[in-house]
C-alpha cells in the first residue's frame, strides 16, 4: 500500500507535467527574455519566496551566481529570504509584511528583475515586495500556482506570470522548481550557444 501511493506521487508528478509543458512555454519564455535583457545590461536579480518558495528562490540565485550545468561568467542574483539579520530587522522595525519591500527599495533599480515565488499568490509580504519593484521600475516574474491570487492581480502589462494550473501545494512547488530550472537553462543556451545532450 505504502509503495503504491509513492509511485502515485511520481504518476502524478509526471502527468502534471506533461500537461503543463505547452501552457507554461510561452510566459516561460518570456520571462528568459526578460532575464537575458537583465543579465546584459549588467542589471540584477532579485529571488523572494515564503517556506519551500524561499528555498527555490536561494536554489536560483545559487544557480545564477554559480552555474547551473555549464561553465559560464557569473549572474547577479540575490535571494532575498537568505540574510536572517537584515530579514528580522526589516520585520522588528516596521511588520513581516515589509521584510521584502525594503529590501526591493533598497537594493532594486530599472532594468533589474523581481522574481517572486509563491504557491497561492496571496502573500502580503510578496504583495509588498512587487509593489516596491513597480516603484522602482522592475520588472517583476511571478511563479504561483492556485490561479496566481493577489499576485496575478497585481502585475502589470510589462511583467511575467507563470501560472502553474494546479491546487496541490507539492505539485506546485516540483513544477516551480523546473521552471526555475528551464529558465537557467535557457539563459545558458542563448549567452553560450546551445549545447548538445550529453546525458544519454
């Protein structure tokens, strides 16, 4: 019984993501381009998240500092959730629902980039945080699931929604992580040239 509902998970996983492959193309890439014009105008990234979305958000940065599978000079990314001391500042000085915001007003500018992270979309903090993007004229790339909440409502014209069509906080998060995945990638191939698959 126990092994039957682990291999549902996978099952169902898979399923989802097959059927999402074609509705998430298009705003996925056009969120890359949004990254590459970042990227090449020397702008930044800045990743913000609550929970499992916080983890994604730093799994990003790492991979655009760093690298995700190939070689290539560094990204500006910063994860937001991942200075405890400037988080529990922000938070004791004014609310939690500031801690992104100020950080966002602080460190954000034109031609950077706000991706913001969230199962529901109807976080206060998150909210907050993309309206100090729009004041500071960034971009900003939402990735939620449960129909994109409050923050489908705010974004604007010049933004990016990625909404994954799916309710089960799980299947959201494991979608959400291969967007963030497909957007690196996608990154790599259009600074670097594509590159054939040599996992096989």
């Amino acid at each position: 019984m126990l092994e039957q509902r682990i291999e549902q998970q996978f099952i169902d996983s898979a399923d989802l993501k097959y059927q999402t492959a074609q509705i998430l193309g298009k705003p996925i890439a056009a969120a890359v381009q949004a990254l590459l014009v970042c990227v090449t105008s020397g702008s930044k990234v800045l990743a913000c998240g609550n929970g499992g979305c916080a983890a994604l958000a730093q799994h990003f940065a790492a991979s655009f500092v760093g690298r995700l599978e190939r070689e290539r000079p560094e990204l500006a990314a910063l994860a937001l959730a991942a200075d405890s001391a400037t988080l529990t500042g922000a938070a004791n000085e004014k609310s939690f629902g500031a801690i992104f915001a100020r950080q966002v007003r602080a460190l954000g500018g034109p031609g950077d980039v706000l991706l913001v992270l969230s199962v529901t979309g109807d976080c206060a903090n998150l909210q907050q945080a993309i309206d100090a993007a729009h004041e500071r004229e960034m971009v900003v790339i939402g990735v939620s699931g449960h129909g994109g909440g409050q923050m489908a409502q705010l974004m604007r014209d010049t933004d990016i929604h990625v909404g994954v069509p799916h309710e089960r906080t799980a299947r959201i998060l494991e979608i959400q992580m291969l967007v963030l995945h497909c957007l690196c990638d996608a990154v790599d191939a259009l600074l670097l040239g594509e590159q054939e698959d040599t996992s096989g």
